[in-house]
C-alpha cells in the first residue's frame, strides 16, 4: 500500500488574512507536480524510515480510529527538499496518512487530516488537491479556489534553509506595518482565481514575492524581478519563509527560452529547474 502527496513551490501569496494588530499567517500555496511518497509492505516489521512527525502523524490517526497496524515494513521517498518551502514535512505527514488509511481501507478524512497537522505543526495546504487561502496555524481552511489555474515555472533553489518557527515573530511583526498593502494584494489575488485570470494571479504573487523581500529576503530576488520583462514571464513567486525564487509563466516557454533562462539563473551561481505549477 502506497500514500502520494505533491508538494509546493513557496506560496502565490503569504501574509495577513486582513489588515490589523494581531495578524493570522494566511497562505494561498503554489501546487507543484513534485510529491513524496510512503509506502508499506506487510510482513515481518524493520524500524522505520520515516521522520518523526511522519510516525506522530500515524500514532495519532491509528488512536483516532482505535486501531492498529498489523506488522510490516515502511518505505519512503520523496522528490521534495527540505527547509526550502517546498512543504516536505507536511506532504510527508500527508502521504503517510493517505498510506495508512489505504491500509485500513478508511477515507482520509480531510478534518481527521487537519486534526493530525494542528497537533504536529503550522501547515501548508497540500492535503487539497487544488488551490486554496489557508490559516497556517490556525489549520483552517477559509476560501477553496479551484483547480482551473496553472503556471510553467523556471526557478532556483539558493542555499541554506529556512526554520519557519523562528521567523514567525518576525513576519507578524512584518504584516502588522504593511497589513494595508497585503491586504490589497490578497484582493487582488482571489480576483483573479475568482475571474480565471491567470496574469492577474500572477502579478499579485509578484507584490506578495516584494513585499516578503523586505523582511526574509532572497540574494537573488532583485535580479530576478529586474529582468523579468525581458523573459516575458507573467510574474515572480518565492517561497515566503524558504529559499526558492523564480518566473511564473502562463504560456510554456520553449526550447530557447529555457535556455536563456538557464544561462541567466548559471550567470547568478544557480542551476535552473523547471516545473508545471498548479493544476490548470
């Protein structure tokens, strides 16, 4: 038995649900078609390789159902990195339920899954399969947006990684001075999944993509932003509380814009990846 979960590229937009003193981290994930993979064989059990908060995840959904595994071995593998903003801790814990479920022949219950994430940690909103503005830490889910929009991506992973709990306090503090700007840029956004209007989308994840530059900046966001005409991408996205940068594209660049953009992001220290984000 096999549990599938996909992973993210940052966000389209972080920050405030709305303007005012005591900010909820509201997030509106970017899909990626990259996932991580959980897989279990009965038989005579071996300690498993799976993470800590990926064994939490099912000690907590066995003891809500009252049940138990019968003895095998788990297996996992995972094409998502970690501490980057690619959302790998939560697709593990994700596709570890979706595995055990599939064990006990149980529905993965969309709230028995929220319940599993508040008790473990602040989340992305991978456990839908489509797009959706979601309260990271309260695990709420406020607004789904469908499954109509879609982006080709170039983008590059910088260096080091990111502790999202240590930089909480910083961000709130971020969102309490620019709550009126976010705010805007959230309007801005869910019109545009309101109307279908990919460009629309993609220019509000730019303003959300600068005005996470101002507090957890990215070395090579600048550069990026500044030669985005010449590409002719649709916009820029990062990981908010990560290290991804890139070009959100609504038409599939070709052959020899993939390769100007590699040769752009190789002249910045950085090899190019390629990915289809979201789902239209």
């Amino acid at each position: 038995m096999s549990g599938v979960c996909h992973g993210t590229l940052g966000e389209l937009y972080q920050g405030p649900l709305r303007a005012g003193p005591d900010p909820d981290i509201a997030v509106v994930s970017f899909p990626v078609d990259r996932h991580s993979w959980v897989h279990f064989t009965p038989g005579a059990a071996q300690p498993p390789p799976l993470g800590e908060k990926a064994l939490t995840a099912a000690r907590l959904f066995l003891e809500h159902h009252g049940l138990a595994l019968p003895p095998g071995t788990w297996t996992a593998h995972s094409e998502l990195r970690v501490g980057v903003g690619m959302a790998s801790s939560t697709a593990d814990i994700v596709a570890t339920l979706r595995c055990v479920a599939g064990i006990l022949a149980l529905p993965c219950d969309t709230d028995v899954v929220l319940g599993v994430l508040a008790a473990i940690e602040r989340s992305d909103s991978v456990f839908l399969d489509e797009f959706a503005l979601h309260l990271s830490g309260r695990h709420r889910v406020v607004r789904r947006l469908g499954t109509d929009i879609g982006f080709h991506t170039a983008y590059v992973i910088e260096p080091g990684t990111v502790d999202t709990a240590a930089v909480t306090s910083r961000l709130l503090e971020h969102y309490r001075r620019r709550g009126e700007e976010y705010e805007r840029c959230l309007t801005d956004l869910l019109k545009g999944f309101a109307c279908g209007d990919a460009a629309a989308i993609a220019r509000a994840a730019t303003a959300s993509a600068v005005l996470s530059q101002e507090v957890l900046p990215k070395a090579t966001f600048d550069r990026v932003l500044a030669h985005r005409e010449r590409f002719g991408a649709d916009g820029v996205f990062v990981a908010h509380t990560g290290c991804l940068t890139g070009y959100l594209f609504v038409r599939r660049p070709g052959s020899r814009l993939r390769s100007e953009l590699s040769a752009f992001f190789r002249s910045l220290g950085h090899q190019c990846s390629f990915a289809q984000g979201g789902y239209g």
